[in-house]
C-alpha cells in the first residue's frame, strides 16, 4: 500500500467537512429479523450485533427477547455487556442502573454454570470500580479463571468502562491480544475486498431482430413468375426442336443447382464487421450515442484494463492504440447494457477487465479482428459460383435461340418475354432468397455468440463473485481490526504522554471517515471505512489532551498526527448538530483558538434499503463511530468545566454501586 505522507492532512484532522460519499451496501441477511421471529432468533441477531459492534441495537434486540420471556444466564450476561459496551458509567441513565440492579438481583436465582460466573465477575468488576481504594486481585483472579470466551468477552466490551489502577492491571493483556490479532486472518490481503462493490451479473446483446419478413412475403410471388417464366421458354424451346432443347434444359438445371448451391456459401454470408459488437451497438462518434458520466468512466475502466493486461512485447500505448476500435465498441457496448440509474462501473469492472484478457488472449491465438477467419468463403467456391451462372446464362441464351429458330411471327415475341421475365423474376428470387438465408444465418450465428459471450461472461461472474466471498472479511473480523487499531492508537498515546490508566478520569475515541476514503456495510449495519481519522481524548485531573491521525485500514499504518493540549475551561463551546438526514455536527471552541468542525457523515438516504429506517441507520453509525459517548463528554465539560472533575472524578463513582 503506497502512502503519499506529504499530502496535505490538517483539514481533515481539525477543520474536517466530509462530503457525501458513494458506498458499497452488501445485500446481506446477517441482521435481518422477521417482524414474527422467534425470542431465540432475536437473541441470536442481538449477540451477532454485539459481536460485530453495534451494541446499542444488540441492547434492543436482546431486551425484546428478554421481554418475550426468553431469559437465562448466557441471554443475560449478553444483555449486560450490550448494556456497557462502548460507554462510562455517565453514559447510564437512572433506568438503565435500575435495570442493570435488577438483573444482579437475579443472579443468584439461577442455576450454576459457566455463564453464571461470568455473569457474577461483571458485576464484581463493577463493584469495585465503585468502590474507591478496593483490592483489585481477587476479582481479576476470578476473570482470569473463566473460559476463553467469557473472558475476552467482558475485556472487550468494558474497555471504556474499565479505567484506573483496574484498567492498568488488565491493559497489558489487552495490548497483547491487540498485537496478535491486528493481523490476524490475512487483513493486509482482504480487508480491500470488504469495499468491493457486489459485482451486477452477466449481460451480453441479444441478437437484432430479423429483417427479412418484408422478403420473404415477396418471395413466393416471384418465385412462381420465374417458374412460369422458365416453363414458358423451355417449353417454346421444345415445340421449335425438341432434340436441341432436350439437351439444353438438363445443361440449364445443372448451372441452376450449381449456382445455388456455392452461390449460397459466397453472396448468402452476411458481410463481418472487423469486431462484433460493432454491428450492435453504435457507433462513439454517432449523435444518437450519447456521452455521459457513466459511459466515460466505463471508457477509463476499459484503457486501464486493456494497459495493464495486455500481450507480452506490447508497450501499455502501443496496444491501446493497436486496439482503439475494439474498446471503443466495447465500451458502447457495456455502457448500453448497464446503463441504470444505480449502477456504477466498478460493479462491471469484472466484465471490463475479463473482455482485457479476452482481447488479449485473442491476440496470442491471431483471431483478434476477425474470429472466424477460418470461415471465409473458398477461392474454390467463388470460381464454381461464377461458372455455374455463365453456363445458366449461355444455356438460357441457347434455349431462347432455339426457341425463336424458324418459329411463326408470335413466337420470338412470346420467347423474348419469357426470357426477359425469367431474368428479372431470376435476379428478384435470387436477391429475396439470399437475403432471407443471410438473415437466417445472422440471427444463427449471433443466437450462438450470444449464448457462447453470456456463458464466458457468467463463468467469469461466478469466478470473481466467488473469489470475493471468499476474500471478503466477516463484520467480526472487520469490528476485531478496527478495534486493535484503537488499542493501539490509545498506548501509543499513553506511553507519548507518559500517562498510565491511573492518571485518567475516562477516554474517549472518536473515528470519522477521511475524506479520501472508501465506505462500506452490510444491510442495517454501520458503515465501515477504509480510512480514518481517529481522535482520541485523554481526560486528566489537569485537562485534556487530543491526539487525532489517519488511520489506512488496508495495512494498519497511520500519518498525520496532531496533538493538542488544553485546560478544562479552555474549552468554551461544543455545539452539536444533528440532521439524521445530513449529518452530525461537532463543533469545538477554545478560549485561544478558533473554532473546529468535525462532521461526522451517517447513512444517506438514497442509499438505504426499503426495509431500513434512517433514524436506526443514523444512531447505529454514530454509536459504532463512538460520536455519542464522545458528544455527551465534550458537551458536559464545556457546559461546567472544572467542576465536572469532581462529578465524575474516581471518588465520585458510589453512586453507580450495582452489586452493593
């Protein structure tokens, strides 16, 4: 991954306005519940929610479940983490401790297992957040004996909740964990995949319809005028000597079949063009074909797959301009098939770059401009074509001689229009007849390059469809990279700062998209970026400090950190607004300084799906983006500056005693 670090980064960092981005919407089922479901099903969905973090809609989806009497230890110990994870014990609203009371009462109800223990460490771990100056090894004894699961489960989802001498006795493992699986499972090579768009399906251009009624309804009537026509003569032919006509008649029929017989091989092939999508699709420099925003960039798509995938001893300029015709039929050709209002090029940048090595692969095997070379017509064919017509036409000249040849006055007369109705009625059945086999053979030889082109194209479809599922990573392990990216963007810091968890009152982190990245989520899930900007608050007794960098979520590296410092009651004014529709706003402003704005982008509207509401898209966005939790600090220390310390300092935690 190529990094330009000297590309300009302060506007994105502390003056960020992110525009509306394009996105990628994978159409997945993962968190689709039936307005019917089961209380199971809803448990099962909430847990996958929690996992792939976006807790505030697993809190929903498991409490509905819970409302629908399905409850236990494991529904409950799920639905305590989805209750914390992502927030501080400020972040609770008084119902919600009530709730978190009542279930504590529960646990002693139930029967013993190992969701019950984890389920009891949770709450110890809360209780001696609440109780200043407790002795931590007991409890974190008691964590480190639980299973893998439960154990990962709760360090994970009270990250922020932990905090103080509690949080630093846990943060070496946390960070370990974090090294080990920042990597893990090929990120470097996949995570690319997650933003690619859900290729559209094969097309190819179904044949024109045929041209020939108007010829084949001409046909019959001229064909009896030649007929009549011919008899006529022949038979003039025979009353005026039969012995000579007899010999002329045979000769006649003979030039007859042979005419119709390599005739219909040379003058009944339709006419190739060099590329045969040419004679589909019009063509670029024609009025009717119209140059729009997509068929530009399906012209860029196609000179940057042709330059890179190109025949050996070609320079990327050579072949573009060896084959500037073939692309610029193709491209008229994609363009027309996919042109829908929904439909962006790199949905078809499947296609583009198959029909590259196709070209390419036709060059090799030397049928690049014409792919039945083979077919053309013989030399043999030509010669035996002419000279069946030239004996027809002698023989039909010696039978109107024979036929004038001592006859009555009548006679030539009769005879010159036989021959002359023969000739026109000859040449019109010949024409119509040979246009309908030309049509005939149109419509078989583009009915087989249609059905050959849409099972290449398929094939390659289900080839690349299937390499991206493959490749693409789950919401798990998209949610699992981005949050050791976090851990370690925050001890990057700390050790910075020299601070250690004992010097924090809390933390918060808050991730917006860089203006230059890509996005993408799966159906009613957050959006996912594949570049960030993270900015992380480190509440001290003496103030706060920012530190805020790009993150590439490709390959895990970061440019362009900034640092700032400042007293509680420098921050004068945080003003939040908020437009489901548009946007969230935050704005910052310090006594020294001028104003920042930061915006932090949801889901727009056009590209919602009909079964998803906006204002559940928008908080799930704001709630995985940290905005929430971050919105309510900033806000609550610019309303009281220096004495929200003493609110919210460590001492004053007793209040939030749950298990007390």
């Amino acid at each position: 991954m190529n990094h330009d670090d000297s590309a300009p980064y302060s506007s994105a960092a502390y003056n960020s306005t992110i525009g509306i981005q394009a996105g990628v919407v994978h159409d997945s089922n993962v968190y689709f519940v039936h307005p019917d479901a089961s209380p199971q099903e809803k448990y099962r969905v909430g847990v996958q929610l929690l996992e792939d973090g976006v807790p505030s809609r697993a809190r929903e989806m498991i409490t509905d479940a819970i409302a629908h009497r399905y409850d236990g230890t494991e529904v409950r110990f799920h639905w305590v983490l989805a209750m914390l994870s992502a927030r501080t014990h400020h972040d609770l609203t008084a119902e919600e401790v009530g709730q978190l009371r009542y279930a504590y009462g529960l646990v002693r109800d139930f029967a013993e297992d190992k969701w019950k223990e984890a389920l009891r460490v949770t709450f110890d771990l809360l209780a001696v957040l609440s109780t200043a100056g407790s002795e931590t090894g007991p409890v974190l004894k008691q964590l480190q004996d639980l299973p893998l699961r439960q154990h990962d489960a709760i360090l994970r989802h009270l990250d922020v909740m932990l905090t103080g001498g509690l949080k630093d006795d846990l943060w070496a493992e946390t960070l370990g964990r974090a090294r080990a699986e920042r990597f893990d499972n090929d990120r470097v090579l996949r995570a690319w995949a997650y933003f690619a768009p859900d290729p559209i399906g094969a097309r190819a251009v179904q044949p024109r319809p045929s041209t020939a009624a108007a010829a084949k309804a001409a046909l019959p009537v001229r064909a009896v005028l030649f007929v009549i026509s011919s008899a006529l003569l022949w038979g003039l032919a025979l009353i005026a000597d039969p012995a000579q006509a007899t010999v002329e008649l045979p000769v006649a029929l003979g030039a007859g079949l042979t005419a119709a017989r390599f005739g219909i091989r040379w003058w009944g092939r339709e006419p190739k063009p060099s590329f045969t999508a040419e004679a589909h699709v019009p063509h670029p420099r024609d009025p009717a074909f119209a140059e729009d925003g997509f068929t530009k960039r399906v012209r860029h798509s196609f000179d940057h797959y042709f330059s890179v995938r190109r025949p050996q001893g070609f320079t990327s300029d050579a072949w573009l301009a060896h084959t500037v015709q073939i692309r610029s039929s193709l491209a008229a050709e994609i363009a027309d098939l996919y042109r829908e209002k929904r439909t962006g090029v790199e949905q078809v940048d499947w296609l583009i770059r198959y029909l590259a090595e196709d070209a390419r692969d036709r060059h090799n095997s030397g049928t690049l401009f014409d792919r039945r070379r083979q077919d053309r017509t013989s030399v043999r064919t030509k010669v035996l074509a002419v000279a069946a017509l030239a004996v027809l036409g002698v023989a039909a000249l010696a039978a109107f001689g024979t036929a004038v040849t001592g006859a009555a006055q009548p006679r030539p007369l009769w005879a010159f229009l036989a021959v002359l109705g023969a000739a026109w009625s000859g040449h019109a059945t010949a024409s119509r007849w040979l246009e309908v086999r030309r049509e005939e053979r149109r419509l078989d030889r583009e009915n087989q390059e249609y059905l050959e082109q849409l099972t290449a194209r398929q094939i390659a479809y289900q080839r690349w469809k299937s390499f991206l599922d493959e490749k693409r990573p789950s919401e798990l392990e998209m949610e699992t990279w981005l949050t050791c990216d976090k851990t370690s963007f925050v001890d990057e810091a700390l050790r910075h700062h020299r601070l250690t968890w004992r010097d924090l009152i809390t933390h918060t982190i808050l991730m917006t998209p860089s203006p230059s990245s890509k996005r993408g989520r799966v159906r009613r899930g957050p959006w996912r970026y594949s570049r960030y900007v993270f900015r992380l608050f480190l509440f001290t007794q003496d103030g706060i400090r920012e530190i805020s960098s790009e993150f590439d979520f490709f390959d895990g590296t970061r440019k362009n950190e900034q640092r700032i410092s400042y007293r509680f009651d420098a921050l004068t004014s945080v003003q939040v607004t908020e437009n489901a529709d548009v946007g969230y706003d935050l704005e910052l402003v310090l006594a020294n300084g001028p104003a920042r704005k930061i915006r932090v982008k949801d889901a727009d509207a056009h590209q919602l799906a009909p079964t998803e509401n906006s204002q559940e898209i928008s908080g799930i966005n704001l709630s995985a983006a940290g905005s929430t939790h971050t919105f309510r600090l900033l806000e609550g220390i610019a309303a009281d500056g220096k004495s929200w310390i003493e609110r919210h300092g460590p001492d004053s935690l007793a209040p939030f005693q749950i298990a007390g």
